[in-house]
C-alpha cells in the first residue's frame, strides 16, 4: 500500500472528485494501488517535487484548497507559471498511470475481465 501525503492525497483527490462510479475517494483507491511501478512514480514524484508538496501542506494548514484551479492560481503566485505548468504535467501523468493502473478502478469498468486477470495483467 502506498503512503500518500497530506497534500498528495488532496491532489488526486481534486482531480478526479468523488461520484457514484467510484466505491472510494480517489486518494484512497490510488493507495490501494500495491503495482511495483505504481509505488515508483508516486515515490518519483514526491522525491522530485518535495518542495512543492511542502508548500501545498503548509498552505492547507491554514486555508484548504477546495479546487485544482485553486492551487493552481496559488502556485502561480507563489514559484511562477512554469514550474506549475511542470508540476501539474507531471501530476496529470501520475494521476493517469496512477489510477489507471488500479485493479479497483478496471474492474468498475465495462469490460469483460475479471479483477485478477487485471492484477495478472499489470504484474506482468
């Protein structure tokens, strides 16, 4: 199971909100999410964009975000149009793979394969 950070976990869970399609907040189903390189580019990505996650964090403790746009204007003010531009890019491609590759998430769509020929499928 992956550890999502505070900020991390608001992230996804503002990209892709809750809805009667999805049994569990995003966050959630992205932690649920054991593939090997699943936990990779979540580490990868948090590695590579502490201090960025670290802003977010400080800022929802004070005052939450309550949309995408919202940090997005935030991080604009706070380290520039560029460098949000490349966060969010690279968060758009974790959020992708990331819950993508849930099993949780596959099996909800439909197409005729099961759960574990899912998970057989992203193992291999």
């Amino acid at each position: 199971m992956n550890n999502l950070s505070k900020p991390l976990s608001l992230l996804f869970d503002l990209a892709i909100p809750e809805s009667k399609f999805l049994s569990s907040p995003t966050s959630e189903l992205i932690k649920s999410n054991n593939t090997i390189f699943c936990q990779e580019k979540i580490k990868e990505f948090c590695q590579t964009n502490s201090d960025i996650l670290g802003i977010i964090e400080k800022h929802t403790n004070n005052i939450p975000f309550f949309s995408l746009e919202e940090i997005k204007k935030f991080l604009s003010e706070k380290i520039g149009k560029e460098l949000t531009n490349q966060f969010l890019m690279e968060f758009n491609e974790l959020i992708i793979f990331s819950f993508f590759s849930s099993s949780k998430v596959l099996k909800n769509l439909p197409i005729p394969i099961t759960e574990d020929e899912i998970i057989e499928a992203l193992e291999n």
